[in-house]
C-alpha cells in the first residue's frame, strides 16, 4: 500500500512540475495577424521588436512591447481612419478599442515582461492597457482586426 501511495504522490509532483514549465517563444514564428477586410499582414516577434520597443506597467507589473499606434502605421493604417481596434485572443474572448485607447502611446502589444518572457498564462503576446481594467489586458493575443 505504502508502494501504491509513494508512486501516486511521485506521479503527482512529476505532473505537477511538468505544467510548470514555461514555452520560450520562437522570435521568427508569426505570432500575430493584423487584419482589416481582406488585408492580412502577420507579424513575429522580431518584427514587432524592430518597430519599436516601449515599457508600460499594469497591477505591479513592467511589460515590454510596441506600442499600439507604431504597430497600427507600421500595418499601413492611419489613425484617423480608424474607428475601431478589435483585440482578439486565442481562446475567443476579444475586447474593441476606441480612439481614445489605440491612439494611446503606452498602449502594448508585450512580448515580454520585466526579467524575461511573459509568463505562461499570458501566451506569446498580451495587451497591455495601464490603468485599465482587467477584461481590457488581453492575454493570449493572436490577433488585431482593425476597424476603418
């Protein structure tokens, strides 16, 4: 029985250890897509460290990434002929941006975090909203559907 107990506690901390570890993101896969009606640009983490690269904080935490409106002229889009940002992550949940936050310097797509990658349950690339709420820091950001 003790043997039984031993190699389920054993089991349990190797999986437990396994979900732990943390993905290094692989800076020429395409991480993100920025859209608008049939125009598709993608962009890899690399490519969006050579726009520019900004720091911004949210709860406690300095995230590091392009900021928004860089992002948005890189993709060919002017600012005034855009009425929307639509941020969308992986798993579905998505949040729209107005003016008053995409045209925002220190609006990010973050593609690290202070001290080295994001953490796990952020994904690859996040948005990073200072002072904003919670539901506005979208995680797992896959992609930008921009709104003329």
């Amino acid at each position: 029985m003790k043997r039984i107990l031993c190699s389920l506690a054993l089991s349990l901390l190797l999986t437990a250890c396994a979900s732990q570890t943390q993905t290094v993101p692989n800076p020429a896969a395409p991480d993100l897509k920025v859209t608008s009606g049939d125009q598709t640009l993608t962009y890899t983490i690399a490519d969006l460290q050579a726009i520019a690269t900004a720091e911004s904080s949210f709860k406690d935490s300095t995230y590091t990434g392009v900021p928004l409106p860089m992002l948005l002229a890189d993709a060919g889009f002017a600012a005034d002929s855009i009425s929307a940002v639509k941020a969308a992550a992986s798993d579905g949940f998505s949040v729209t941006y107005e003016p008053d936050l995409f045209q925002r310097q220190d609006v990010l797509v973050a593609y690290a975090q202070a001290g080295g990658p994001l953490a796990a349950e952020d994904g690859l690339l996040r948005m990073v909203v200072p002072d904003g709420e919670g539901k506005m820091n979208v995680r797992m950001l896959v992609e930008l559907q921009v709104v003329p």
